[in-house]
C-alpha cells in the first residue's frame, strides 16, 4: 500500500494550488449556464440532456451524454453554490483516488518492487493531466478513469475466482456496472471493456497471437471464452442503447471545431486524420507546448504527400507495429521478473516464478485456488499470481493507450476537436505503463551498477520535470486571463479572441478591442469574436462601427441571433424604425436547429420579439404590440428572464383600457422578479386609477426604496401625490427627482409643472430654465414608467 500511498500523495499534493483557481474556458458553459445544475430544474433533465444542458436528441446537441458527471457538479452547486474551489476540490481528490487506484493495478503488472511506485508516480505527475484536473469540466474524464479502473480490477477479480468460486460472477457484475458507470461519465469509458479482454487473453492466460484461435477451442478455455462473450455482448446493448438515446444520429460541428473534417479533399482528411495521434503520442513524450485549445489552425492542415509530417506518421505507425508485433510473436528464452534477470525460468523474485518462453506456451490454465485442510475443514486459498512478461504487459500497454483513444481518432465519426488534451487523461495509463516496462527491461539489460543507476537516476529526473511541468502549468489554470494568455502561441485567433472577453470584463476597455482585432487578425471570419467587438463598439456609443462589424457578423454566421439583435436595438434608437422592425422580424423568424447553443438563440430571439413589440407599443399600435409579445411568451426559454416581458404586456393592455389582463401581467412581472422596479411603478399607476389609493402608495415608495439613486421613482411618486392634490409632498419629490436626474428633460420640466402646480413659482421657474437649456425649442411630455430594454450580452 505504499506505492498506492506516495503516489496518491503526489497526485494530491502537485493540484492543491489549483484549488484557490477560478473558473475557466468551458466550465461557464457546463457549469455557470447550465440549467441542469439548479435545484428548480428537475433532476431527471440530466438523464435527457447532454453536457451542456441541451436536449441530448436537438439537432445542435453535442451528444456529450455525461449524466453522471452533470450529476456531481449539481451536488457541488447544492453544496458550496457558485463556489469554485469546492468544484477543484472534488476534481483533485478524484484524481488523487484514480492515481492509487492506477497503481494498485500496476501491482498486478510489476509486483510489490519499485517499478509498481515508478508506474504510479509518473501517473501522478504527468502534466498532460493538468487540463482534466484544473479545469473543472475535466471532471468527466477522471470519474471514467475511476470507474473504468475500478471495472478492470473487478474484472481481475473475476478472472482469479473463475471456476473456483461462486463469487465469480460477482465480480463480472461488478465489471459491467462499473463499465457502465464508467460510459456515463464520459463516453470512451466503455472500451474498458475491450480492455479487460486484452487482460484476459494476453496477460492472464498468457496466449500469444498464434494460439488464440487453438485455445479458444480447447474445452478447458469454454470459461474464457464465454467471459469475452458477456464482455462483447455488455459492451453491444450499452453501445446500442447509448447510440439510440442520442437520437440514432451522429452530432454535427462547425468547420472552425474540426476543420480537417469540413475539408472537401480526401487526400488532407486522411493525411491529417493519420497525423493527429502522432501528435498526441508527442504531447506524452514531450508536454512542453500544451493549449487550452487546439480548434481551428492549431494544428494545420496536411494537404500534400510531400509535407514533412507526413514523416513522423510513417515513423509512429511503423514503430507501433514492430512494437505490437514482437510483443504479440514471443521473445527469446531470456526474459526478466520484475527486475531481475532469469534464465530459463531458474530465477524466482518476490515470490512470484518466472517461467522461460517455452513453459508460457505449455502452461495449462488452473485454477488460482488451491485446497488445504485446516481444523479438519477443506478452505480455498487464492495462490499468488505469477507476474506477466514484458511482452504481455507490453500487448496490455499498447491497448490501454490505444483503445480508449480510438472514439477521438475520428475514425468511426466526427469530433467537435482536433486534439483535446484531456481526451487523453485515460490513455495515458497505457503509456505510463509503456514507459514504466521500458525502464525496466532497460535496468535488466544493464550489465554494470553504474548503467543501472543512471536508469534509475533517468527515471527520477524524468518525475521530478513532469512534476515541475505540472506544478507550472497548473499557474496557468489560475485564471482565465493567464490560461488565454499562455495559448497565443499554439491558438492565437481563439486565445485572443477569449482575452478580450475577460480584458473587457476588467473594463480594460482599449486592451479589449486590441485582443479582438488581433484574433480577427489571424481569422478574419470568426462571427463570434466580430460580434463581440461589436458590442464592445456598441457599449462605448461608437454606434456606427458596431453595425458594420455587426453585419460582418451576420455575413459569417446568418444564424446569429444576438446581431440581429443589438443591429435592431442601435437602428431603433437612431430613429430609423422601419429598418430596425425588419431586423427583429427577420431574428424571430431564424429557426434553433444545428445550433451550439439553443437556449442562449432562443432567449436573443425572445429579446428581439420584446423589441419588436416594444417599438409597436411606441407607435400606438397596442394590438400588434400584444401580438408580439405574446409570441415572446410562447419562445421564451426556461433562463430568460420575462419581468419586462410581462411588464410591458401589461402596459399594453392599460393603454387599451383592458385593466384587470394588465393587472394580471403587472402581478405575472412581480412574481418572475419581485424587486422589478418598472412593474412597481406601472402597478401602482393602475392601482391608484382603480381606487385602491393606499396599495398604490405602497408600490411607489418600495420602488424608492429598492433604488434610492432612481430620479425616475421619486418622480413617479410625485406625480401620484399631486393627482391626490398633495402639493408640497409632491413638489418635495419633483425637487429629489431633478436633483438626481438633472440631465433627463422630462424629468426637470415636470418637476417644475409639479412645483408650479404647488404654488412654489420661484423654484419652479428655476427648473423651467434648466429644462430650456437641455432641450432649446424642445416640447415637454409627462413621464410614463416605461419598461426595461434588455440586457444586451
């Protein structure tokens, strides 16, 4: 247990300053949005939804079905909220409890010495881990390690137990829940399965390739064949099921995601589709350069036989099959166990017998129990296992790195990335393995002490520079502005692109909109980052240069509802409404299928319906105001927020004199949100023209005392005061609200019809002048509470 405890140590102790780290790239959509995690969404969504929170069978979903990790990030949200070290802390100790589980396998492997305790450590410290761990939805690939290593192990179990006791299929149960468990964390979980019958025919019955066919027909391996049986057939329906519960259809990505999949040319599929997993091999070996993000031209293209590249293919898949193949054909008589050199099968270590080549090829399948007699009672005692050779943990090897890769090869369909570095958190077991019986074999070869040594020496540096990768790329989970700042180099047009998002957040307003033309810089096409200096443009009043970028937005994704939007929003407040009305017609009218992201669509084109009504309301024409608002109601997603909704559905039917549909939507504004100022305001006006004087009063001062600084509530109080004839109360809250607002005309001007009408014609006056001189020539109009315009984001 001290290999297990050093390593989970190690694991523990290089993530604990991610725990003080904030959210970063993904975990906002996953967490911060997602409805799934709040406690008045149903839990059952989950099942239903993928990883994002959209409907697992709408034609944008991504198809990511991680229910159980969706799970546990609902549980963190119950605990701790928004919170986000108690989200890091689950995913650190979750990577802790993988890394001693991993070496508790590697038990199996290498036996109670040494190379067990390198396995695990280089597990621990490996720094393409750091995305899974520090980044909380990474959270997914380690709670399918966990339960992928925990269905092996039982796996282990049932191959130790097979026909020596019942509890055999225990553990086979044990095997597939697991697997299970393990899929619905993250999908690639399921290939345990596939490892677990590597385990079986390579490493616990020891068979080389030649002999499996024979052996599968002999009568004493009908156990072993069934086992691979129920593996095939669990490993069958979970697929089958999992394939029917996304809506039997594969998930579609934008070209920016995977362009080698978007390419029209077979040859750069294929060459670029070959390359990838060289690359990912590379990041194992070397992790010096890791990124956030390898989209777009992380990785270019390979369009032609003759780029270089194509060289490092040729060498990893020429080398993977030498590798594959003498492990799979046998070795010579000279063989080692864990660590010690046998000749022969003469050599025992650590109680475990090394047989030579021949014996493997004649060793007959027995039980692992044995009977004694002990106070007259026959027991069964489970004998220890003979450790496997090089070439069986080598074939072990290779699939685990393998394997659970294949659904990230794009070779059965398309993925919405080109390398994810948390895809690889899995596989990496299988290279540390790799690595671990390569030291080995290396240390046995070694004929002086000195060699030996400087193996040994070789392996600790090699730990000690993975941990201190680690540690430092671990700086760069901190925040998102560190974690953007370190991708420019591999991803500049989306590293610069997510900078100005958080450099704008900082009010860093002129950085901002340097990071964003920098990203259009190298990917002038991108709608997202076009858009998002268009609002930056918008917020700072540069109105004109918002609607170009705006438009060139639109040009690039037509889709994007949220240009439409604020297009609608700047025409309309230029006065130009007939322009703006055919661009919030045209936003509603955008369909929600193929989308990313459906709800954050479906609330931009409820925003734009909220406009459209609104710029009818201002027109007069309250019928087709009520007509459009209505249509908003019935799209509006579940996380939009419908108080103005609702409030200017009600002002709409006061204007029609349709007073108890208004009061309704007036009560319908301050249920959704109940320190709605505007509903406050518009209630207390229909209140007061019902009679019900005090209940009016009552609304206008919560409206003053849930804004004191709001110029708009005093006014509003003060025009209710003087219909109730309350002068100088009245001309007390004119006075408050010009004070305040001493910039809006119609606020001064009625502040001094309120003082005039309360005999105070000096002050009056006063206010007379100040509203002359904001609006020369202008014409004064009593202020009507007006409903809010929407966020625009």
């Amino acid at each position: 247990m001290i290999a297990e405890l050093l390593s989970s140590a190690l694991g523990l102790a290089l993530y604990l300053n991610t725990l003080g780290a904030d959210f970063c790239y993904d975990d906002s959509r996953a967490i911060k949005t997602n409805q799934d995690l709040l406690p008045e969404t149903p839990w059952i969504h989950i099942f239903y939804n993928d990883f994002w929170g959209t409907l697992l069978t709408h034609s944008g979903s991504h198809k990511s079905y991680r229910p159980l990790c969706t799970l546990s990030f609902r549980i963190n949200h119950a605990v701790g909220g928004m919170d986000p070290w108690g989200y890091h802390l689950v995913n650190v100790l979750l990577h802790a409890a993988v890394t001693g589980l991993f070496t508790n396998f590697s038990r199996i492997l290498f036996g109670d010495g040494y190379w067990t305790l390198i396995a695990g450590l280089l597990f621990a410290s490996h720094p393409i881990h750091t995305e899974a761990v520090a980044g909380i939805v990474g959270r997914a690939d380690i709670g399918a390690c966990l339960f992928f290593l925990l269905s092996l192990m039982c796996y282990v179990k049932h191959c130790s137990t097979r026909g020596s006791s019942p509890s055999t299929w225990g553990w086979i149960l044990g095997a597939g829940l697991c697997a299970g468990c393990s899929m619905l964390w993250k999908e690639q979980g399921v290939t345990v399965l596939a490892i677990s019958a590597v385990y079986d025919v390579f490493v616990f019955h020891r068979l080389k390739m030649h002999q499996i066919i024979s052996a599968l027909c002999k009568r004493k391996n009908l156990t072993l064949f069934f086992s691979i049986g129920l593996l095939t057939s669990w490993g069958t329906a979970l697929l089958g099921v999992r394939l029917y519960w996304m809506g039997n259809k594969p998930p579609s990505f934008s070209n920016s995601d995977n362009p080698a999949a978007d390419s029209d040319s077979f040859l750069t599929r294929t060459l670029t589709f070959f390359y990838l997993p060289t690359k990912n091999l590379w990041l194992l070996l070397c992790p010096d350069t890791l990124s956030f993000d390898w989209s777009m031209d992380a990785v270019p293209l390979l369009k032609a036989v003759s780029d270089w590249r194509n060289l490092h293919t040729a060498a990893f898949y020429a080398g993977l099959l030498l590798l594959a193949y003498f492990s799979l054909k046998g070795s010579s008589n000279e063989r080692e166990c864990n660590g010690r050199t046998v000749m022969n099968g003469k050599q025992n270590a650590n109680g475990h017998s090394c047989h030579s080549e021949m014996e493997y090829k004649t060793l007959e399948v027995k039980s692992s129990f044995a009977s004694k007699e002990e106070n007259g009672i026959k027991k069964h005692e489970i004998k220890k296992l003979q450790l496997p050779s090089t070439e069986n943990i080598v074939v072990l090897s290779l699939s685990l790195l393998i394997v659970p890769f294949v659904p990230a090869t794009n070779l059965f369909f398309y993925v919405g990335f080109v390398i994810a570095e948390r895809v690889l958190y899995v596989p990496s077991m299988g290279f540390c393995l790799l690595v671990t019986v390569g030291v080995r074999a290396l240390y046995v070869k070694a004929q002086k002490r000195f060699l030996k040594n400087l193996v040994f020496c070789s392996t600790a540096a090699l730990i000690i520079f993975y941990g201190l990768k680690t540690v430092v790329r671990n700086g760069d989970w901190q925040n998102e502005e560190m974690l953007y700042r370190s991708g420019i180099k591999v991803n500049p047009a989306k590293a610069w692109g997510n900078l100005g998002n958080v450099l704008k957040s900082q009010s860093k307003i002129s950085e901002a909109e340097s990071a964003y033309r920098n990203a259009l810089y190298y990917r002038s096409n991108m709608a997202d980052m076009l858009y998002n200096l268009g609002l930056l443009l918008q917020e700072n009043s540069r109105f004109s240069e918002a609607l170009h970028y705006y438009k060139l937005a639109i040009g690039s994704r037509p889709t994007l509802a949220s240009a439409y939007l604020n297009t609608g929003i700047i025409l309309m407040n230029q006065g130009k409404t007939e322009e703006a009305r055919r661009t919030f017609v045209k936003c509603s009218e955008i369909p929600d299928e193929n989308l990313k992201d459906p709800h954050a669509h479906k609330s931009s084109v409820t925003s734009c319906l909220y406009n459209l009504g609104k710029l009818f309301h201002e027109q007069g024409h309250y019928e087709d105001a009520l007509m459009v608002y209505k249509e908003a109601v019935q799209k509006m997603p579940r996380q939009f927020a419908p108080q103005s909704l609702y409030n200017m559905m009600g002002e709409a039917y006061m204007r029609m004199s349709r007073l108890p549909e208004a009061e309704h939507w007036y009560v319908e504004s301050l249920r959704s949100k109940s320190d709605h100022i505007p509903a406050h305001l518009t209630y207390g006006k229909l209140l007061a023209l019902t009679g019900r004087k005090s209940e009016a009063e009552k609304y206008f001062m919560k409206a003053i005392q849930l804004d004191p600084t709001k110029g708009n509530c005093y006014m509003h109080y003060g025009q209710f005061l003087l219909e109730e004839s309350r002068l100088i109360e009245a001309a007390e809250m004119a006075k408050k609200a010009a004070e305040l607002d001493n910039m809006e005309f119609d606020v001064v001007f009625n502040a001094a019809h309120m003082l005039r009408q309360a005999s105070l014609n000096e002050e009056a006056e006063k206010y007379y002048e100040m509203a002359a001189r904001l609006r020369p020539n202008g014409e004064a109009r009593m202020v009507k509470p007006k409903g809010e315009l929407p966020r625009i984001s």
